[in-house]
C-alpha cells in the first residue's frame, strides 16, 4: 500500500512537472515569436467605449519598441488612452523568467481550442497578481491575456490574427479596463437640460467597465522608433 | 425710421459709459486667456481629475482654442446679461432722468417709432457686444493657443468633437446667444419705460437675472417642474446645446450631431416669446404713458 502511494505520488509530480515544462515550452514558442519583432510602427482605429466618453473613432499610429515601450499617438487630434493599454501589453506580461507557469489545460475560445497558461509572479511585490494566457498552439500566438493587478483591478487584452500572424502581430486588439464613474460638480459645468439624466451604466462611485478597440491597417516592423516619440 | 436710428445709435455710442462693456470684455478674456496659457494644465487637471489616474489626458491638446473659447463663453455669458442691461436699462429711463425725453416727443414722429428705433439701438449694441466677446474668445484663442478637437465637460459625460465638426457650432452658439442677450436687453428695455431714472432698471434686470439664475440651478423639485421649464434663463443656457453632440450606442460621437435639437429649438422659441412679450409691453406702456420729464 505504501509502495503504490508513494508511487502515484511520484507520478503525479511527474506529471506536473512535465505540464509546466510543456507550458514553459509552449511559451517559449510564443516568445520566440514575438522577439522577431524589435519595435514597429502601426497605423489603425482606434475605438473607444467608455460609459462617460464620448469620442469620435480615431485614426491613431502605435509605436513599440522592446522591452516594453508603447505610445498610442492620435496626431489628428485628441485621444484618451487607458493607462493600462499602453503598461500592459503582450510583451510585458510574458517577458522574462521571474514567474511560475501553471498549465490550466485547454479551453474553447470562439469555437476553437486554446491552451491556458496562468502565469504566478515569482515577487510577491510585484503588481501584478496573476496573469492568464490562452493560446492557439498551432500559430504559437495569444488570442486573449487576463492580467489582475493589486491596484488597477482587471485587464483583458483580446486579439485576432491575420496577415501579421508571422511576426505573431494582431490585426485588431480588445483592450478591456477597469474604469470608475466621472461627475463634475453641477456649479462648475452649467449643464443645459437635465444633467441629472446619468450615463447608462453609471451608477454611483462602483467600478465599471472600458473598452478600447484598436483595428490595424499597416505595421511597419523592424524598421526603428526614435526615442522621441516615447517622451 | 433710420434716421430715428441712427440718431439713437449716435446718442448712444457718443456716451463713453457705452464702451466700458466693451472694455470690461476685453480684461476678462485676456485674463482668463493669460491664466490658462500659463495654468491650462492644472485647470484641466482639476477638471478632469476623477479620470486622470484611469486615462492618459494630453493636457497640452485639450487646452487649444476652441476649448479655451468654451470656457471664457461658459464664465462670461452668464455676466454678461449686466453689460447689455448697463445701456438698455438707461435707454429710455437715462432720457426721462435728463429731461430730453418729452423734447424727443415733440419731434413729428410716432410714440412706436422711437420706441422700435430704442429697442434696435439696445439689439445692435447687444449684437455688438456679443461679436467682440466672439472675435476675442474665439479668434484671439485660436491664434494663441491652436485648434484641435474640443473636449465639453458635462456633469456626467466627457464629449469629444472633432475640430472640423466645431466651427459651425460656435456660430449657432453664437447665433443663439444673441437671442439670449437679446431677451435681457428686452427686460432691460422695458424696466426703463416704467422707470424715471436709470439705475433702477439696470439694478433691476440684474437683480431678476440673479434670482431666476438660482432658481434655473438649484434643481429643486417644487421648482423644477413648475417655474423653471418656463423662466428664460434656464433657456439661456441653450446654445451649450449645440456642443451636446449625439453618439452612437457604442459611444462614438457622430459629426453633425446634436443630441437634443428639439430642446433647442423649443428654448429658442420660449426666448423669441420673451423678446416679443417684453419689447411689446415696453411699447404699450410707453405708448399709453404721461411723459412728465
């Protein structure tokens, strides 16, 4: 009895440690693909649904450049950017070893399976608590990441791939933020009509949710970013 | 009649008291221009402070001209109803005061006559008033500070408009401010036909517009749905309207757009009524009245 005992106990350490080295693997192929990619410049919409904003879609240049410099820039006018969208990219949640992969299985994601990675940060300082990545194997690319943060709450990055797939760039991105409710004094703003008519959606001070669509039209890969477009 | 006009434009703008509004314009704007060229930061920071730990804001974008215009119209026009009462409430009363008034009845011309020619005198000065606040707020502002999309701060909701979808709002906002002011200049008028003198009737018409401006903003309910749907100042407000742009279920503006035309449309009707009903009255008294001075 004994014997048996230590025996499954043995063999299921081995099989976790098989899997993590599988998911260690399996991101790897996913980092390796991104490292083909040193900086690029993008073109694309950017759109923006927030229960208080209303703005126009905008056309926007992205700029990247490894580690972890991003800059969303509208230079036809003005945009409002999510702080997390430009801290919490693909690039800054898998890069690095300073984290323990968990293998969390497969799972369907759009009719279509996908590996599911949560990846537990070694620093236990670290502001990131937990990220989940679910990945299409085959392409070696993440289609969705879920990162919680001690101080931002959650944030979802979805992505769909198309002719960009090679460098494992998407074509468009769901960037899904944590946002809090806007009010102005009414004193301040002299609102015309009736200003007490909410927003939907917005009620009170409780946390609700953002979302920022970005669909690219181009990349211009490997070509150089100054550094003047990060200041 | 235009030469009655222009007489009482003549009489009216030889008065140097006439250009003190134009002046006391001018200081505003260039101090609220100097103050947010220096502080534009800070002051759109404290507007947009619920948001900022959630968006990056481009302070630097949202503080450009026509932003800037918005904020001086939405401080001035609330102010400038005492400017335009300054020259209509002395109109008719300032000649009672100096005694030229039953010397301007002899003249072979009727009661209304004068009457309509005062009432255009105070609408062109009005008008005039209202042009050079708009070259300086909106001119001068884009020469200093740029133009880019305007970003309107409502009580609950951030709206964006992109920079070719503003200029046409400022002209109907302007356009509708003038019927606005006119109204006050309407009250004014007719203040000045009952009175003798001419610091009651600008007393007055600030004094009204102060207490139908708390009634408008106070959001009492006992007020709210019965005096403040029909008093004008709570219509004055209307040419903010034209910046309340529409947006689709998916909160993306849409250029052209205005989310409640209807409402505007009934304010500027509700005002037109004022106009009428004031200047009317003014004409009616006066016509009916004993010119003693």
């Amino acid at each position: 009895m004994k014997k048996y005992c230590c025996l499954s106990i043995l063999l299921c350490s081995l099989l976790g440690h098989c899997a993590a080295q599988e998911g260690n693997a399996l991101l790897q192929k996913v980092r390796d693909k991104l490292n083909l990619v040193d900086n690029y410049t993008a073109t694309g919409v950017m759109k923006t649904n927030i229960s208080f904003l209303r703005v126009p879609q905008a056309e926007v240049t992205v700029y990247f450049r490894k580690p972890d410099k991003m800059k969303i820039r509208n230079d036809k006018g003005i945009s409002f950017v999510p702080k997390g969208a430009v801290t919490i990219s693909l690039n800054s949640i898998i890069t690095g070893n300073n984290f323990t992969v968990v293998d969390g299985g497969t799972e369907s994601l759009d009719n279509k399976q996908v590996r599911v990675l949560k990846l537990l940060p070694a620093d236990e300082n670290s502001n990131v608590i937990l990220s989940t990545v679910y990945i299409n194997e085959k392409a070696a690319v993440i289609v969705k990441a879920k990162t919680t943060t001690r101080d931002n709450g959650t944030y979802e990055l979805h992505m769909q791939y198309g002719r960009f797939i090679s460098y494992g760039l998407p074509d468009r991105v769901v960037f899904i933020f944590n946002t809090r409710d806007y009010k102005m004094p009414k004193g301040v703003t002299f609102d015309y009509g009736d200003a007490r008519v909410q927003t939907p959606g917005a009620d009170g001070n409780k946390d609700q949710r953002g979302q920022v669509e970005i669909t690219y039209s181009s990349y211009l890969v490997n070509k150089g970013v100054s550094d003047d477009v990060f200041k | 009649m235009w030469n009655l006009l222009q007489f009482e434009l003549y009489k009216t703008f030889k008065k140097p008291r006439t250009y003190i509004s134009f002046g006391a314009i001018a200081a505003i704007v260039f101090l609220i221009q100097i103050a947010l060229l220096i502080n534009g930061k800070e002051y759109v920071q404290f507007i947009l402070s619920s948001v900022d730990e959630t968006l990056l804001i481009p302070y630097a974008k949202v503080t450009n001209g026509y932003w800037i215009c918005f904020v001086i119209l939405n401080l001035l026009l609330i102010h400038v109803p005492i400017l335009v009462a300054l020259v209509a409430g002395d109109i008719v009363a300032g000649e009672a005061s100096a005694g030229t008034l039953r010397l301007l009845l002899t003249k072979p011309v009727s009661r209304t006559s004068i009457m309509v020619a005062k009432f255009l005198t105070c609408v062109i000065y009005t008008l005039a008033l209202l042009i050079w606040m708009a070259f300086l707020a909106l001119v001068v502002s884009v020469l200093l500070f740029g133009r880019n999309d305007l970003v309107v701060a409502k009580q609950f909701e951030l709206l964006q408009i992109q920079q070719s979808d503003v200029l046409w709002r400022y002209f109907a906002a302007f356009g509708f401010a003038a019927v606005a002011l006119i109204v006050v200049a309407a009250l004014s008028f007719l203040l000045s036909t009952i009175s003798s003198n001419s610091i009651g009737p600008i007393v007055a018409t600030v004094s009204i517009i102060i207490v139908l401006t708390i009634l408008s903003e106070m959001h009492i309910p006992l007020y709210d749905n019965t005096v403040r749907p029909y008093i004008f100042t709570t219509h004055m407000l209307g040419w903010k309207g034209f910046f309340y742009i529409n947006s689709s279920a998916d909160g993306q503006t849409i250029p052209g757009s205005v989310s409640d035309g209807a409402s505007i449309v009934r304010s500027f009707f509700i005002l037109l009524a004022y106009i009428v009903v004031f200047a009317g009255s003014a004409i009616f008294i006066f016509q009916r009245k004993d010119i003693l001075t």
